[in-house]
C-alpha cells in the first residue's frame, strides 16, 4: 500500500525537528556502521530514516 504524500512529508518534517532537538542536546547522528555503538536516540532516527526511504520508495 502506497503511503500517502503528505504523510511522507510530515513524517520529514517531524524527523528534521528531532534530529535538531537530539544534536541539540549535544549527539552528532552518524549513520549506522559509522560509529560502533550509537545511543539510543541516533538508533530511533537512523531506523526512522531507512522507514521513510522505504515508504517513499514504495510511491514509485
């Protein structure tokens, strides 16, 4: 099922805000493999980026 476009685009906008709010609170987000071990945090939002690749590769 083809995810909607505009839940895509709020899905973005609310992962911008919390990548600011988390590099913010002093983490660097680096993408899975770059650091050994990331927080917890950087975990949820590398997880919520490959979701919304798949979401946005599924409208094609």
């Amino acid at each position: 099922m083809k995810a909607p476009r505009y839940l895509l685009h709020t899905a973005c906008d609310a992962l911008s805000m919390l990548k600011a709010h988390h590099e913010a609170l002093g983490c660097d987000i680096e993408p899975e493999g770059k650091t050994a071990d990331p927080c917890e945090g950087c975990a949820i939002i590398i997880a919520l980026e490959k979701a919304i690749v798949r979401g946005a590769s599924q409208r094609r």
